[in-house]
C-alpha cells in the first residue's frame, strides 16, 4: 500500500512540476512546427501535443501500458527520454535496448530483479544498481606514484571490506593517473 501511495504522490509531484503542455512547447513543439513545415503534414504539432499530454497525465504503470498498445515497440528506441515518466534522462537500459530512469525502474517494481521490459515484454537479464534518489555524481579519484601503492592498496580494501558488491558499482566515475591507473584497471576487471 505505501509503494502504491509513494508511486501516486510521485506521480502527481512530477504532473504538477512539469505541466504537459508546458513541457511539450518547451521541449518538443518548436522541432514538431519546424518538421510540419518541412514534411507538410497539417496538424501534426496539435495531434502530437495531444497524444503527448493524455500519456503524460497518466500513472507511470498505465503510460506504460499505453505505450506497449501503440503498436511494435520491440524496433523503437530513444535515447534521449525514458519511456516512462517522458521527462528524465534514462541511465538503464535492459536487455531489449530500451532505456528507463531510476524512478521508472523503482515504479515498476524491484529494479534489482526487473523480469521483463515493461514497453515490449522481452525478458530482461539486465539487474540495475541503482544509487540512492539524493545521491550527486560519484567520483573516485585513484592516483599517486609508485610509493602510494600501499595507501591506494589500503584505501580500496578498506572500500570493498565496507560496501556491497563491487567497489565500481558505487562510484559513477573513476578518474587515475600514474599508479592509480592500475589499481583502477584491477577493480573494473
């Protein structure tokens, strides 16, 4: 029940920050008008922009589920907009190629053990570790010369003594030099 309530209260959070309409004529209608030009389609901007708020007003599982019913999914793909909530970034991309944000993945249930891709249905073998909702970007940062060897040998077992996993699935970047280098090239393999 508190998944269900947190999923419908994110849900209205985001309709209420990022009004439909006004996201579309920021994003997207100025490209549609030019295209409607271009192609000479007439009211291509006035169909999309009210396909674009009916599925954007809608619950994340149902915006789903209208998306599959728009026909083959499994051959589309876009880069730039989770399918989802058609406002964030997508950072995870599950075995079919399509492309979600943390939030989708979390809405759609275990994000660890998401079965199948919610647009397609093809199984997913993909598990996600996902950071923490308030994390910023991660940064190790690996170097020194060969005297540092111990230190940056005891930093990283120190690392791998405290976390869960891999060291590497709890930093989004790893910056090295000189010697560091090597200790990065040891954790990622």
């Amino acid at each position: 029940m508190v998944g269900t309530s947190s999923s419908l209260f994110v849900n209205i959070l985001i309709q209420k920050a990022f009004p439909a309409k006004q996201v579309f004529a920021c994003l997207y209608q100025p490209l549609l008008r030019e295209i409607q030009f271009t192609v000479g389609v007439p009211r291509l901007v006035t169909s999309v922009e009210a396909e674009f708020t009916k599925l954007a007003s809608t619950s994340a599982p149902s915006r789903f589920t209208a998306l599959a019913q728009c026909g083959d999914l499994k051959q589309f793909r876009a880069p730039g907009s989770c399918f989802g909530c058609l406002a964030r970034v997508p950072s995870n991309t599950l075995t079919c190629n399509h492309r979600l944000c943390d939030s989708c993945l979390r809405i759609n249930g275990n994000p660890n053990s998401l079965t199948k891709c919610p647009l397609c249905g093809i199984i997913n073998e993909v598990h996600f570790h996902l950071k923490p909702p308030a994390a910023g970007v991660r940064i190790l940062r690996l170097g020194g010369e060969i005297h540092d060897t111990r230190e940056i040998a005891a930093l990283l077992n120190t690392l791998r003594s405290k976390l869960f996993g891999p060291v590497y699935h709890y930093f989004d970047i790893v910056f090295c030099s000189g010697v560091g280098i090597f200790f990065a090239v040891m954790m990622l393999c």
